[in-house]
C-alpha cells in the first residue's frame, strides 16, 4: 500500500479534492474568478511571513522597534520576510477591493449569495483591521502617531467610542499595554476570526459555486482544474512578484524613528485611510464625526443592503441605478486620496518635516548600529547628543529663533536668526546692518547698536558719522569669530580694535565705558559656554549684562535655569553651536584633535 492509499483510507482526502478540482464552471473559466483564489494564495502567504516575524518580534514599547530593526537589518533574510509581509499587505487590500468588486458586477451576491457577500465584507473588514493593528506594531514614529490619530478617531464615537478606545489603548495614553493588545488583536483575534469567515466562505462556496455573470453561455462549463486554477496561480504569481520587487526596492518594510510621544511629528495615516483622513477636513469641530462616523456608516449600510437592493438580474447598464452609489464611492475615494496627496506635496511645512524626519531615522539608524539599550530605542534618541539637542530647540528655542530650517517663518521670527551664529559673516552683518529683521530688527534691542558703515537717521550725527573700514569691519568680525572657536586672540589686531570701537558699550573681559549698558561681552562670544550662559541666565553678566533683563526690554530672552536641566543646557548650547555652522555631531567630533595616549 502506497503512502497515498494509507493516508486516503484514514482521512479520506482524494474525494474533496477530486471534488474541488472537478467543480464545474457556468460559462468558462474567466480571469474575473482569479481574485478570491489570489487573496486565499496570499494570506497564506502573510501567515508564513507573519509566523516567521513572531519569532524575532518582541511586543513591548521598549523593546519593539529595536527588535524590527535587528530583523530589517541584521536577520538573515529578516529584510526580505518583514518585506514580503508588509508589502502583501497593502495588496490584501487591493485584492479584497477588486474581489469585492468582482461580485458586484458580476451581480453575484444576489439569492441565495447572501450570506457570501456579507462574509465577504466581513473579510474586508478583518483585512482592514489587521493594517491597523498591524501598522503601529513596529512603534516607530509613523505607526505611533497614526494609532494616535487612529484611536482618537475611535474614542469620538458616541457611546461605545470611549470604551473600545480605553480597551485597545490600554490606558489613558499610548504604551506597554498599546503594544500587546495590538499583538494579540494581531496575531490571534483577528486571524481566529479570519479562519471563521473563510470557512463559511468557502462552505458557502462549495453549496452555490460560481455566480456566472449576466450573459453568459451557460451551455459552456470548464472545470476548475487545469485552466481556472491556472488563471489563479498565474495572479497570485504575478502579485508575489510584485511583492517582492517593492520588498526588494525598500529593503524590507520603512521604518522610520523610534517613537517618540512628546517630539513635533506630522501625522499622516496609510493611504487607505486617507480618504478619511482628507474627507474630515470638510467637517471641521464637532461636525467632524460626520465623516468619521456618518459617512463610513452609510456607505457600510448601503453594502450591506445591495442584495436586496439591486435584486433583478440585467447588463451592467441597466442596473446602474442600484450600483450609481457605489462607483460615487469609489471615485469619491480616489479623489480624496490624491487631493490629500497633492495638498502636502505642496504644503512646504510638510515637506520640511519630512526632511527632518528622515533625517531623524537616519539618525536612529546609525546609533542603531552601535547598540541599543536596554533602556530601548527611545533612550538611545535622547541620550543622544545631536537629537536631544534639536528636540530641546525645537522645544525651547524654535518659537522666537530660526535656525536653518527649524523655526517660525522669517516674517514671523521675533529674534535673530541664528543660521551662521558665531561665524565672521554673522558678526560682520551685525556690523553693518545690526537691525535688520533677520537679527535684531523686530527684538527689543532695535536701534541700541549702531551701524559701522550706514550713517544714522539723525542729520545731524550723519554730518560727524564716518564709517568703519572694511579692512578693520574685517578684523573685528575674524576676532570675533575666533572667540567663538575659543581661540585667545590676546593682543591681537582686532583685541586692540574691538577695545578702541566696541567698549563704549560692549564688555570686554567684564570691562564697558558704561556700565548701564544692555550689551553682551565680546570675550568668548558665541562659544558654546558663551551659548550656555546665555540660555542659562541671559543678565547673569557672562553673556549680556543684567540690564539687558530689564522690565523696559519687552520679549527679552527668558532665563531657562530653572526650566531645563543644566546637563540639556550644555547639550543644547553644543548643539546651536554645531548646527549655526552646519556641523553635525559626527563632523564635530571628527573635526576634534585626536587624543594621544
């Protein structure tokens, strides 16, 4: 007895199988039949791929993007797998979509369909359901902030809204228990609901068969096997390739920064969900759960009620009445999608965020490779010198100062610019031009300094002005830029000029012709201890003197001793320092003399 014939005597398999292959089809096999045997391929697909990731995938908010990355980036094919999952899941989606859509025109959901059609639904839902709680799994910023927005969205439903919210967060706010309730939700509930549904799916499938569509020749039948099943490995081999060369072109699935709860990110959902996300900027306040709520439940309530709606059987034109909805819905959808993309392809704020956003991952990613800590993902960010530095600016500074492209607009600026701070063509603009709107034009400091080149509005002290020369402006603003290197420049050219042209107002070495003077000192200006004093206490005289704290000085710069730590005032001041001169911590320190033993 052959193992074929021990095995059928005891499970009996050849009949269903026979069964299955032998499955007559009214009308001929037809490429529109492909779609549901294509999404069976590729969930199978998913639970391989999905199976392998729980292997290496730890469900925590500390340890989770950590673990991604070592499967992205270190993992033996790790990259390939996360890859194939991530991208077969945007495609579960499409095929859902196409299949679902398959049956309307087909008319196929009409008696005794029924019960198919709602199970089919349902399986658009429980797809959808797995990309969102799939899509924060890796806790990197793009899946934190979207099941931030996401359940927000939940948590604004009347009645049961609050209560399923607080039971997939976990909580009051995004965390530990966020995490492995979407994992459970991920890898049990849903799939234990998918097998349900595919099975009755399939029951039901096995009782109907296939739904020919209006005008067929029923006198024609192919049987499922070989060509029908041909058409459906030759779909579902084609959306593997395409899986795999997107798999390919990303290595694996983005990942982007760890998650960071209190850091400036620009949320964006999935593309699926986009539509929604465009269509609630039309109902803005308490209007907004029309389209969050009202919207969704009725095109749900009008999927649901097809059958019954559009029951006579006809050519796909006589029937668009009943189906007009449905294809206002999809270009409805479509049309949203590519509003909302178009919108922030122009949006330049967007754009910016983006920028740094990737620059932030790219970030991540190299101190990645050194370690992560037990701490987390999320530790190595902030101890981090260059991150934590621009969280602290953006924070703390970016609302008055810009900085290259962090901070408000330049209309809106209401301190200078510190893009170049502490550089001899800052200091030589200061020279000559020392209000303009960039520095301290719209500070309260305008008009306390006067310009060593352009002579005053006064006409009478224009008559005795004589300008500065270039060669000594030049002077001046290299020793200035020097003391921002922390070089001594003791006895210099333009020590001696500063002491002769400066003094009158500006300290130097603690030393001013007046002493009630709001003018900062000159020795070490700009270095990054000038910078932490400064941030520290503004009129603690190492930086400006304490008049340039006085109740008259309206918008003044605030003291932040008490506000930020001083091991971040140091961090932050290092961090200005670099980023003024567009270095970054690892040209900083690549610049820094090497230490001899």
């Amino acid at each position: 007895m052959s193992l074929g014939d021990w095995l059928n005597e005891r499970i009996g398999h050849r009949e269903p199988i026979r069964r299955l292959l032998d499955e007559p089809i009214p009308g001929g096999a037809r490429i529109g039949y492909v779609w549901g045997g294509a999404l069976a391929l590729l969930l199978l697909v998913e639970v391989v791929t999905g199976a392998l990731l729980m292997s290496a995938y730890a469900p925590s908010a500390t340890t989770a993007w950590a673990s991604v990355a070592h499967i992205n980036f270190t993992l033996r094919a790790g990259w390939l797998i996360r890859g194939l999952h991530y991208f077969g899941a945007q495609a579960l989606i499409i095929l859902i979509a196409i299949h679902v859509g398959q049956i309307v025109i087909h008319g196929a959901y009409r008696a005794p369909r029924e019960v198919n059609w709602f199970l089919k639904l349902g399986l658009l839902g429980v797809i959808l359901g797995f990309a969102f709680s799939g899509n924060p799994l890796p806790w990197d910023q793009d899946g934190y902030w979207g099941a931030r927005v996401e359940t927000g969205i939940m948590g604004a439903v009347p009645v049961v809204g609050p209560f399923t919210q607080e039971l997939i967060v976990g909580g009051a706010s995004l965390g530990h228990l966020t995490v492995t309730r979407l994992y459970s939700l991920h890898v049990f509930v849903l799939p234990a609901v998918m097998a349900l549904l595919l099975a009755a799916s399939f029951a039901l499938f096995r009782k109907h068969g296939f739904g020919a569509p209006h005008g067929a020749d029923l006198r024609k039948a192919d049987r499922f096997y070989p060509k029908q099943l041909g058409m459906i490995l030759l779909a579902a081999a084609l959306v593997l390739v395409v899986i795999f060369d997107l798999a390919a072109i990303e290595h694996g699935a983005p990942l982007e920064a760890p998650a960071d709860p209190v850091s400036d990110y620009n949320a964006r959902p999935a593309w699926y969900f986009r539509p929604l996300f465009e269509l609630r900027k039309f109902f803005p306040g308490k209007l907004e759960l029309i389209a969050t709520v009202g919207v969704p439940g009725v095109i749900g309530l009008y999927l649901a009620l097809l059958p019954f709606i559009d029951r006579k059987p006809g050519p796909l034109r006589a029937r668009l009445p009943a189906l007009a909805p449905l294809f206002l819905i999809g270009l409805g959808a479509v049309g949203l999608l590519g509003k909302s993309i178009a919108t922030d392809a122009k949006d330049e704020g967007y754009q910016r965020s983006q920028a740094q956003n990737a620059e932030r991952t790219a970030r991540a990613m190299a101190l990645f490779k050194q370690g992560v800590p037990p701490e987390g993902a999320l530790a190595m960010l902030r101890n981090d010198p260059e991150t934590r530095g621009e969280d602290l600016y953006k924070k703390e500074c970016a609302s008055c100062h810009r900085l290259n492209d962090l901070g408000p607009p330049k209309e809106k600026q209401t301190a200078p610019d510190l893009t170049g701070f502490g550089t001899k063509a800052w200091a030589l603009e200061v020279l000559r031009d020392p209000d303009a709107d960039h520095l301290f034009g719209k500070t309260a400091f305008k008009e306390m300094m006067p310009s060593v080149s352009k002579p005053p509005a006064d006409p009478e002290a224009a008559k005795v002005f004589t300008p500065m020369s270039e060669a000594d402006q030049e002077t001046i603003a290299a020793f200035l830029e020097a003391q921002a290197r922390g070089e001594p420049a003791a006895g210099t050219q333009g020590e001696k000029l500063v002491r002769q042209r400066c003094t009158s107002c500006h300290r130097l070495d603690g030393k001013t012709d007046d002493d009630e003077s709001a003018a900062p000192e000159l020795r070490g200006w700009a270095s990054v201890a000038w910078i932490e004093a400064q941030i520290t206490n503004p009129g603690s005289g190492k930086a400006y003197p304490p008049a340039a704290m006085s109740k008259d000085l309206e918008g003044h710069m605030p003291a932040f001793e008490d506000k930020i730590s001083a091991n971040d005032r140091k961090l932050l001041a290092a961090w200005v320092y670099r980023r003024a001169r567009g270095e970054s911590a690892k040209t900083a320190a690549a610049k820094a003399p090497e230490k001899k033993p």
